[in-house]
C-alpha cells in the first residue's frame, strides 16, 4: 500500500521543519535566558535562595543547548547530513541530550524546594545554605551527563561501527540498538518519569497546601498555582512525549518515525523556561525595584504561616 500522502509529504520536509522550529528557540530563547542569567546573578549576588540557585543552574543548561544549536542548525539545512568531524557530533549529541536532562532534573530539584519552603517553612529556613542547592545541583549535572556519555560510546566504541557516518547519531546499526534501547528504556524512567513523578507530588501538595491557608493572599496563591501548573504542563508537553519514544522505541525494537517531532517539543523547552519563572519569582521584583530606587518592607504574619508568606514572597 502506498504511503500516506501527508506524512510523505512531512517526512521529505522534516529537515526543513526542524531547522525551523531550531531557529524559532534559538531567536527567543537566546535573549531570554540571558535576561534570565543576569536577573538570577543580580538576585543571588543580593540574596542567595535555593531556588534561585537552582533556577541559576536551569538557565546555564539552557544557554549551553542554544549555543550548540547553530551546529543542529548547520545539518538541518544540509538535509541532516552531518558535514563536520564525527568527533563534533558526539560532543554536539551529548551536549543538546544532557542539557535537556539537566533541565528535567533541575525542574524536579526546584519542585522539592518550593514544596518543602510551603510544607515545611520552618524546616525550610534551616537549609537555605547556599552549599546544599549547589551540590545538589552539581549532582543533578552528574547524573545527566553521566546517563548521556552513552553517545561517545555508541559513536566511537571499536566493536561498535555505524551504518552511515554522514548521519549524526540517527542511523543505527543492530549491535548499537542493542546496547541504546535499552538505554533509553532506562533514561525513560529514572530521569523522566520519576522527576515527572516527583514534581507532580510536590505541586499538587504545594496547591493543596495554599488553598487551606487562608491568611496568604490570594494574589500570592494564584502566583503560586500558576507557576506549579505551568511548569506541570511544560513538563508533560515538552519533556514527557520525547523520553515516551524512548518506551516505544524499546519494545518496537527501533526509534518511532514521530521521535523528531517530540524532540522538537523539547527544544522549545528553552523558550518556556525562562517565561515560566519570569513571571514566578520574585528576582524579577527584586531587580525592578533597584532599578527604580524603592525600597518597601511588609510586616510578616509570624510563624509557620508567616514563614509560608516570607516564602512565597522571595519565591
């Protein structure tokens, strides 16, 4: 039978399509995490918070993915034939996967904090050292890179050879899937579906949380809700249909024809990140107000509520 006319007619433009959407979240994405990247330095230069921390280390993988992505540019519009040195294909794979892993962990680590600074807030002001969310974040680093050094050994393991080395990590011999299915599989649970997991838990409680509090304003609630479900959506949208290829991809023995498409999502990703938390945190308020010279204090409900307040306030 013959093909579906669409979808030849999507498959033959796909590197077009690709080179689009890239060139789409490298032209917002770019300036916005750099705007990102200077708001959180100015706020953790004033005052060192744990998401901020966090949220610092979000836009530093951010930036990274969209400084490799001229080269993904590069071979969308060679008709996705890689023309440079093999070795740049696996230092530009491990870059673009482990930058996208590290933000699905670090999505997560942000998750916790928020939910125990609501849950917990007197616990949570103990643990607001500066060291805890960096070694946390370095180990967020570590688990993502450690997971994606997989495309050095599939591109250059000597009993490992590739069907086709104009094609970067794409096209894959049977010995190669043999070790990379069951990769994936791996990737799909342990840093895509236990961070999903995780952010799930944390949010709803952290929304379970606020609506019986009724000394928080509303104003800071809806603030709250709506950055926990967008981050939430972003997570399923962007994140969750990319690693779902890789559960596919493991019992059909090959990636999906639609796993491009979901990657794209992903891409996108970078674009979201920076408008999500633009909108949630306060390091937006806090460097508009320097900028315009105000400075005003609120009186805090004390204890545990008013810890709540405090945190909901600085977050």
């Amino acid at each position: 039978t013959e093909c579906n006319p669409g979808r030849k007619y999507f498959r033959g433009r796909l590197h077009e399509i690709i080179l689009t959407f890239y060139i789409i979240s490298f032209l917002i994405g770019l300036p916005a995490n750099l705007v990102a990247l200077y708001a959180f330095s100015v706020k953790i230069h004033c005052k060192p918070l744990p998401t901020d921390i966090l949220l610092l280390n979000l836009t530093v993988s951010d930036l990274l993915f969209l400084i490799i992505l001229p080269l993904k540019m590069h071979e969308a519009a060679s008709g996705m034939q890689w023309n440079l040195p093999n070795i740049m294909c696996s230092i530009t794979s491990f870059t673009f996967f482990s930058t996208i892993y590290t933000s699905s962990l670090l999505l997560m680590a942000v998750a916790v904090v928020r939910y125990l600074g609501v849950a917990f807030p007197i616990a949570y002001q103990r643990l607001q050292k500066p060291l805890y969310p960096i070694i946390i974040s370095a180990v967020m680093w570590l688990i993502s890179m450690g997971h994606c050094s997989i495309t050095f050994i599939i591109q250059h393991h000597p009993s490992l050879s590739s069907i086709n080395s104009s094609i970067c990590y794409e096209n894959f011999t049977p010995k190669q899937l043999k070790i990379l299915l069951p990769v994936r599989l791996e990737f799909f649970f342990v840093v895509c579906l236990v961070p999903l997991i995780i952010s799930i838990f944390c949010y709803l409680r952290l929304i379970l949380i606020l609506y019986s509090r009724p000394r928080i304003s509303w104003m800071q609630k809806k603030k709250a809700i709506g950055m926990a479900l967008g981050t939430l959506a972003m997570f399923l949208i962007c994140v969750l249909p990319y690693n779902f290829s890789h559960l596919l991809g493991f019992f059909q023995g090959q990636s999906p024809e639609w796993r491009y498409y979901t990657l794209l999502l992903s891409t996108l990703n970078t674009c979201i990140d920076p408008i999500i938390f633009y909108f949630s945190s306060s390091i937006f308020h806090c460097t508009s107000k320097k900028s315009i010279f105000r400075k005003h204090r609120h009186d805090l409900p004390r204890g545990s509520e008013g810890n709540q307040h405090r945190f909901l306030h600085d977050h």
